[in-house]
C-alpha cells in the first residue's frame, strides 16, 4: 500500500511539473487563446461532465473557434465550427492527420493496430486495410449480397417476436457485426450464439465507460486509475476476454491457412506476415494484426448498430415519418424486392431521413482526437508538437450556419425544393481527411438497406406511445449512446 501511496505522490508532482513546462511552451509559442486552468485538473473544473462538449461550444464564444483547453496536464487545441474543421482536417490534411494515443485504445491494443497509430505504421495498415476490405466487397456488389443476406436474418428474427415487446438491441448489434465478422474471420454466427452474444455486450459496455464520467477521467488520468478499484478494472478484464477471443481466431486461422486461397482479411494479413518475415522493419506482425481486427470489431459493430436503434427510436417518435418513408418505400421499389443501393437515388425522403439520423444523432460529437506531429501553423496561430488537436464533429453536424434546424429533427436537411436529395458539406459523421472512418462505405450501405428491409416489413410503435420515446441520448461524452427501449414491430 505505501509502494502504490509513493507511487501516486511522485504521479502527482509529475503532472504538475508537466503543466509548469505546459504554461512555458504556451509563453514560448502563438498558442490559440483559453481559459486559465489550474495545476493538475487543467479546465476540468469548467466542463460539464455529462455532456462536455456543451461546455466547449460555450467557451468558444469567448474564445473563438480555435482555443486552448487544458484537461489535467494535456493540452488541448479544439477547433470547432464547419469552417474551421474542414480548414484543418480537409485543407492541411497533411498537418492534421496524426492520432493521439488516447489511453483507453492505447489500454486495449498496447499502442498496435490501424486505430491510434501515425507515420509508417498507419500508412501501411491503412493502405492495407482499404485495399483488402476493398477486394472483399466493401463498398461493391459482393458487400451488398453479404448485407442483402443478413438483412433476411434480421427480419426472419424479428418476426418470431409476433408483435410482442422487445428490446432490439442484441438483436441489431448481432446482425451488423456479422458483416464486419464475414470479412474479417470469415464467417458470421448465430444470434443464439452465447459467446458472441456475450462479446456483443461487452462492447456495447467498452462504449458506455468511453462515454461515462470515469472513462473521461480514465483518459486524462489513466495512470491514478490503473491502481485503484472500481468499473474501470472490470472493463479490463472485459477487453482481455475480446482479445482472447481473437487470439483463438487468428489461431485457427493459422492452422487452415491455403496461401493460394484467402477467405478473409486474417488470412490475407497472415500472407502478408510470412511475405515479410525477414523484413525486421516489417508493421505485419501478430500484434499489429491482432490489434486491427480489434478495431475492425469494435469500430464496425457497435456505432453502425446504434444508429440503427436510434433511428428506429425516431420513427416511433414521429410515426408521420415513418409512414411516409413507407409509402415511398411501397411506391418505388415495393414490399418484395430486396431493397439495394441502386435504389437510393429513387428514394431521396428516405435517404434523407437516414442522413438525418446520423446528423442529429451526432454519434461521436469529439470526433476522434488528432495529435501534432510537428508544430502547426493554423489560423495565425501555432499549436506546438505534442498537442491534442479535437476536431469537434457535434459543431459541424449542429452548425446553425449549416443547417437551418440544427437541434431539431428534419429530413429537409437534405432535400431541395423539388423533393430531390442534396448533399451538404457540414455531414461528416465519418470525419473526413485522411483519417475519415475506413468503413464509412460499408456503414453507408449498411444503414440503408437494413433500414429499407425492415420498414417494408413491420411498423414500428411501443407500447408507451410516441412521447414515451426521449431521443436524447442515455450518455453523451465521447460518444453519444442512444437510450435502450423496447418496441413493437408489427407485421405488414
């Protein structure tokens, strides 16, 4: 006990020598302006902790839409508003692609994988990962017959519930997953299948501790919380039983591997391992696989599948939308046929009600955070080497110059006055750059026709009726998590 007491005392002061080094660097450099911080706790103090980036958008009345923030001893720039992110992340892409090591992944994949990494690691992983989720379908006709599938699944599984309650949310994690699990271990699974169902549920849970008031202090302080008790040692062991479970994958993988014949993106990455196993600068090794599976799972189940169940919370909500989106729907392509990409642009109401979706939603309002690879020349500023950089997406999808209704529900977002579907540049729920999301495609595509499918096949309610339906959001942090429900789906 006097070993960890020690330990937390010499933690402590270090972090404050940190911040007295923070306050020179800011004297030394053109830093973007911000509120004074205290030792330590940085800004803490002025920041909602239940839903931070109100507070950001706040403070950057005062500020302006470039500004330094400290939480503890890291500084932070955050550049808020759709005119300033796109500068940065789509005009000096260059400048502003670099990954900040955030704790909690850096805690999961020790640093390895697509996710957090920078330089010639992510080069190599990203250009890899696109290219053979490419040649596995992504974002082609192979992805969509795996999508058009899984959405038969889905309704068959909905269907057995005979217009009784139910909670749909295993149900949509389980069918979303199954694309990402058909091309990265080449298979899908059984919705009654406990351990994937169990692996469902703890990263349905990885995601609500990223987004709770202790993930937040874990990731500004994760060397106080690696020692004490609390949730945060069970989410641990939680990300050790998703690991082992890929482990085991790629094991089996190993041992039916056919060179000439991949199946999935493990065997194409093993291929890939045994081509450059005397290269000892290689970046295709086993920790970097592993960890970019993890990432592939995580990232391409669970927000894809919330947005879902979010979207459906909005036509319960709104059942005017949800009947007119039917009757377009019924109109176009008709009950029967199996909906397909092809068919978006002949149903502008309801791509524009899933975009909508999306925008209001606003799944990760922080976007990823970025880091300064080097120091940065932005906006007559300059944010030094070493710098948390935070785009914040929620200021560009809320942007009251953007849209005409930012918190308000409306799919006239994206419609023109002929009805026809418009395109507006502020929708970056996927970010944008090169660090946009990987999958952005696939996610597209799969909020589409899963969506399509369902409505051709049941309406939804619940029980409680439209005004017992909130869509605000269960937590809102670094991610907003959509509130669980139950609903009925009633056969039509």
């Amino acid at each position: 006990m006097m070993e960890i007491s020690t330990t937390l005392i010499l933690a402590g002061l270090i972090m404050v020598l940190l911040f007295l080094v923070s306050l020179k660097t800011s004297k030394k450099y053109n830093l973007p302006p911000g509120p004074t911080g205290f030792p330590l706790i940085g800004n803490l103090p002025q920041l909602d902790k239940h839903k931070p980036f109100k507070s950001i958008l706040k403070l950057s009345e005062t500020y302006g839409s470039v500004m330094t923030i400290y939480l503890g001893w890291q500084r932070v720039v955050f550049l808020v508003g759709s005119e300033t992110v796109k500068e940065a992340i789509v005009d000096q892409p260059d400048d502003f692609s670099g990954r900040m090591p955030l704790p909690f992944v850096y805690k999961a994949t020790r640093g390895y994988g697509l996710g957090i990494s920078n330089g010639e690691r992510w080069r190599q992983l990203r250009r890899f990962t696109l290219s053979t989720l490419r040649d596995f379908g992504m974002g082609r006709k192979r992805m969509e017959e795996w999508i058009q599938e899984e959405s038969h699944h889905l309704v068959a599984r909905m269907a057995t519930y005979k217009g009784k309650s139910f909670d749909p949310s295993n149900m949509l994690s389980c069918t979303v997953s199954n694309v990402i699990c058909c091309m990265v271990f080449g298979e899908r699974f059984s919705y009654d299948d406990k351990q994937f169902v169990r692996l469902l549920n703890i990263l349905t849970e990885i995601l609500k501790f990223g987004s709770s008031p202790l993930g937040q202090i874990y990731n500004i302080f994760p060397w106080l919380l690696e020692y004490l008790p609390g949730h945060q040692q069970t989410v641990f062991a939680m990300l050790e039983e998703v690991r082992a479970f890929i482990k085991v994958k790629i094991q089996e993988h190993k041992n039916t591997l056919d060179s000439t014949s991949p199946r999935d993106y493990i065997d194409c990455f093993l291929i890939r391992m045994n081509q450059e196993k005397d290269n000892p600068s290689t970046e295709f090794h086993y920790e970097n696989l592993l960890s970019t599976v993890m990432n592939l799972f995580l990232a391409g189940t669970e927000t894809t599948s919330s947005t879902i169940r979010y979207a459906l919370s909005v036509l319960i909500k709104y059942p005017e939308l949800q009947a007119k989106i039917q009757k377009e729907i019924d109109t176009v392509i008709g009950q029967q046929h199996c909906p397909k990409m092809e068919d978006r642009k002949s149903l502008p109401y309801t791509d524009a009600a899933i975009h909508e979706v999306q925008r209001f939603l606003d799944i990760v309002p922080f976007g990823l955070p970025r880091y300064a690879l080097h120091d940065i020349s932005f906006k007559g500023f300059t944010i030094p080497k070493n710098t948390v950089i935070i785009p914040m997406l929620h200021s560009v999808l809320k942007d009251k110059c953007q849209w005409e209704a930012p918190f308000s529900y409306n799919p006239q977002h994206f419609l023109d006055q002929n009805g026809n579907f418009k395109k507006n540049p502020a929708f970056m729920p996927f970010s944008a750059g090169k660090r946009s999301c990987v999958g952005e495609s696939l996610a597209r595509m799969e909020l589409f026709i899963f969506l399509v499918a369902l409505l051709q096949h049941f309406t939804f309610s619940c029980s409680g009726g439209p005004d017992s339906i909130s869509l605000m959001p269960a937590y809102s942090s670094f991610a907003n998590v959509p509130r669980r429900y139950e609903l009925l789906a009633t056969p039509r």
